[in-house]
C-alpha cells in the first residue's frame, strides 16, 4: 500500500502563502508517497491545479450531504467533483467540537461523497478525558460503525480512516507509535468485519502533531498507512519531509 499524507491547512494561508507553497512543493515532490491537500474550500482549484501535473491530489475540508438546493454556505459534493476534487475530510475533531458534527451526519456526508465519487477522508479519535477512562476502543468503535453505516458497495481506493486522538492534535503531544498502532490495528479489525475482503486494503491514516522527526517511526506501523497533517503541513519544506522528499 503507498503511503498517503493528506495536508490538512485548516483556516490558514491567503492566497498567496498557498501560491508560495506550491511554487515550492510541487518541483522537488517525487512522488516517493502520495500527497494530497485540503487547503480552504475557497483555494481548493488553485491548489488543484497547481500540483496536477504531479497527480497532487486536492480536496476539502468539509463537505454537504446534499448535492444542491437552498443550503446558504454549503459546498455539494457534486460541485467539487465537477471541478476535479478528489477528496473530502469528514468529521474532524473541530467540526464535531465547534459544529456539532455527529458520527450519524458523517454518515450521510459519507455516503454522498462516495456515490458522487468523492473519497471521504472519515475521522475518528478520543479525547483526554475517554482515552484515561478508557474508552478509547469503544469510542473510536462507535464512531466508525456509526460513520460507515450504510455505506453500501466500496473499494479500498474510495474510503481513507484517519485516527486523529483529539488530545495530540495541535498540542505537540504525539501518540507513541505503539498507542497508534494498538488503535489502527483495532480499526483495521473493524474494517474487515465490516467489509470482508476489502478492510485489510482501507488506508488508515494518524494524525495528531505528525512532524518529520516523528513521522518514520509512525509510518513504519504494520497498521499505520499514512498521515494527516495540520502544523507540519503548513510549510513545503516540513511538507516535503513527511513525503521522504528531504
Ligand atoms: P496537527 O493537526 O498535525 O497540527 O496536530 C492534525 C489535524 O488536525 O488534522
């Protein structure tokens, strides 16, 4: 499986800081690993077209259930696919956190965005306060089984599982490479009972403070397939590191 790392710029970079990126990304990217970008919605076909000639592949951060209709705000999953989107991030822990998304409207974005064929980037992950509980399989478990309900027919290219601990994003508090592993195994787990035949090939990727001096421990894992990135995505250089484009 190639390793994939999905940039995820959050609500940072005019349009000019992600003109400056690509300018340097895109000559000394190699293609060792896949990279994807998810800059604002607003940015989404600059990017787009500025990394095509490398097959970067750009999407969103967020995505409607809906494909068209009076939803003041919205982006469909069928605009972005007539534009050459190729991904959408679902249910980050700032959208259940400040928008109150739910595993069960991920769900429906979810399913829209693979009928539409656009590839949902699902996020999953614990806080603090369940991990010490221990809950964090139950959580992560529930998320899942609630978030892919439904899904219908799928191949392992049109879904990507990111685990993305709430307590390691954007704290500097990386998950050891064994508290990762433990989570992307079970998930793994869930993912070929769900989908026989099919789950062992879901990539499922970590986020939560991913940086060049982490990453290759992280990406040896036997479950870990790659990366979501916030921080260490937003410069070109720590960007081009994560690809193994020293
Ligand atoms: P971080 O963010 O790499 O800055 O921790 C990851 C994410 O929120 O996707």
């Amino acid at each position: 499986m190639n390793k994939l790392l999905v940039a995820n710029w959050k609500m940072n970079n005019v349009v000019l800081d992600c003109v400056r990126f690509m300018e340097e990304f895109v000559p000394k990217f190699t293609a060792k690993r896949e990279a994807w970008v998810a800059p604002q919605a607003l940015h989404f076909n600059l990017v787009r077209h500025m990394g095509e000639q490398k097959d970067i592949k750009a999407g969103v951060q967020n995505v409607s259930h809906e494909l068209f209709g009076a939803f003041t705000g919205e982006t469909s999953p069928k605009s972005l696919r007539a534009m050459g989107g190729h991904f959408a991030i679902i249910g980050h822990s700032e959208r259940r956190q400040f928008f109150g998304e739910t595993s069960k409207t991920c769900s429906l974005k979810i399913r829209t965005c693979i009928r539409e064929g656009i590839v949902p980037v699902y996020c999953v992950g614990e806080t603090l306060a369940e991990r010490e509980s221990k809950q964090t399989m139950s959580i992560v478990g529930d998320q899942l089984l609630q978030g892919l309900n439904d899904v219908g027919s799928i191949n392992p290219e049109n879904l990507v599982i990111a685990y993305e601990p709430v307590w390691a994003i954007g704290t500097g508090k990386t998950a050891s490479p064994a508290q990762a592993q433990e989570v992307h195994a079970f998930i793994r787990t869930v993912l070929k009972e769900k989908f026989p035949g099919i789950g062992a090939k879901i990539r499922i990727l970590y986020g939560g403070s991913v940086k060049p001096d982490n990453v290759e421990e992280l990406l040896s894992q036997k479950d870990i397939d790659g990366g979501l990135v916030g921080g260490a995505s937003l410069k070109a250089k720590d960007f081009l590191a994560l690809c193994g484009d020293k």
